[in-house]
C-alpha cells in the first residue's frame, strides 16, 4: 500500500482501499467480451459509450468483442463536482449514427442511483432499435428507481465514492489503472 499511498497521480490524495486492481478489471473486461460477442450471433451491433466514465472501460471491452461492431458515444453529466448524484441528467452530445434497426448496447462505468440510464434509455426506445441493453462495469445495487435490467455487469460495487479507470472526482483522478476509494 506504501507505494500506492505515494502515487503521483494522486495529487497528495491518499488512496483509503483498492476495490479492483487493474488485474482483476482486465480479467473480467475479457469475460464480458466473450460474454457480448456470444449474445449477439448476428445483426448490426453499436456500441455506445456514456461519456465520460466510461471511456477506459469501452476502449478495453470493445477490443475484446471478437464480432463486427460499430461505436458511437453519447455523453451526459449529472454529478457536476458533487460526490452525490444530483439527478439533473443532461445530454450534452447526441450519437450522430442511424440507432434505427441496430442491436445498441449501452456501456456505462457505474450505476449509482440509476437516474441516468433511465433517462437515456427512455430517449435510446424511441430511435426504434431492434434490442437495447446496458453493459455496466460497477453496479451499486441500489438502484430502486432503475426501471431497465443491466444485461451485463462487471461488478458489483461497494457503496463507496469511487475513483479511477474513468471514474473522477471533479474531473481527477480517471487515468489511475485500478479502481479505488480516496481518504
Ligand atoms: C456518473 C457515472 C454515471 C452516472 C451514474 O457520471 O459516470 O454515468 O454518474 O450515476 P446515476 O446512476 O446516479 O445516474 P457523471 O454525471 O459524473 O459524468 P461523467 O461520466 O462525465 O463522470
């Protein structure tokens, strides 16, 4: 831990606990991809990416989906620099590809309250895709008002503000290669 402790991408932050080392994360973002590439034996598959959590996540899970795939983003906020979700869902960039007809998988870094999908998934129903799924790397399970099952889930979260493999805190600390919770 004295290493990690000094890290200098910490900014003088000290990590309190490592939920999931950069190991561990590669082994099951390989599983998911197996996972993903058996669910879909056909049909055009778009990958979109919730920026910006999840942009780690996606750039390793999508080279581990061993099937043709296409790959768009959206991007929304609703945290701001608070360390609670505020529930104020915007959407920032809306995909540009044709979503009409398509398998769309949504890949999300963590679900927390669930406010988030349920909005984006509501507005994902109405492009008339031929299925939609959430693929989420952390799930807190505690989301009561999510409205949508999450297909695929790389692991369940403990209840703790995390940072890291995507996951900030006001915008800091999404380069670190493991998952941590921060003193
Ligand atoms: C975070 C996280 C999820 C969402 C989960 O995004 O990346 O997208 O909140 O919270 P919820 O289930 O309570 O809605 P954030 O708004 O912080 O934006 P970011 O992806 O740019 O970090």
């Amino acid at each position: 831990m004295t290493a990690i402790a000094a890290d200098p991408r910490l900014s003088g932050r000290k990590v309190k606990r490592i939920a999931f080392d950069a190991e561990t994360i590669a082994t099951r973002v390989a599983e998911l991809g197996a996972e993903i590439t058996e669910a879909y034996p056909d049909g055009e598959l778009l990958v979109l990416g919730l920026l910006k959590g999840s942009f780690i996540f996606l750039s390793d899970l999508v080279r581990k989906i061993n099937r043709p795939i296409q790959v768009d983003f959206l991007v929304a906020a609703s945290y701001g620099d608070a360390m609670v979700s505020s529930g104020n869902v915007r959407l920032l960039y809306d995909p540009e590809t044709r979503l009409e007809g398509k398998h769309i998988l949504l890949v999300e870094d963590i679900v927390d309250s669930g406010r988030t999908l349920n909005k984006l998934m509501a507005l994902l129903e109405e492009r008339s895709p031929s299925s939609l799924e959430i693929c989420a790397l952390l799930h807190k399970r505690i989301a009561d008002e999510l409205h949508y099952d999450t297909r695929f889930v790389g692991f369940d979260a403990p209840h703790e503000f995390l940072v890291g493999y995507g996951l900030d805190h006001a915008e800091n600390f999404r380069h670190l290669p493991y998952i941590a919770s921060l003193q």
